[in-house]
C-alpha cells in the first residue's frame, strides 16, 4: 500500500509541475538552459508546496 500512496503523490506533484513549468514559459520572454532550470527548479518547489498545502487543508 506504501507503494500505491508514494505513486499517487509523484502523481500529483508532477499534475501540478507541468502547468507550472507551462506558465512558467509562457510569461518568461527568452528561453535559454539557465531559465528553463530555474524555471523547473521554482516549479518543483512550488509544486511540493502546493501538495503540502492541499493535504494542510484537506486534513489527510
């Protein structure tokens, strides 16, 4: 079961990265390889933190 419920959390943090890296190139003018990383970067974080903040609220 520690399997499934480790599976589900990759799951959702990567639901939240992908639209954050999206929105992330959508508002940054010039692409190079140091913007898409901090880019990535920033949105993994936030990602986990919008994961925490999720499971604050909904109590689980």
């Amino acid at each position: 079961m520690k399997g499934r419920r480790t599976l589900l959390a990759g799951a959702e943090v990567a639901a939240w990265w992908v639209p954050l890296v999206a929105l992330w190139l959508v508002l940054v003018s010039t692409v190079d390889p140091l913007e898409l990383a901090v880019g990535a970067g920033a949105s993994a974080v936030t990602a986990f933190v919008a994961r925490g903040a999720r499971r604050a609220v909904s109590g689980r």
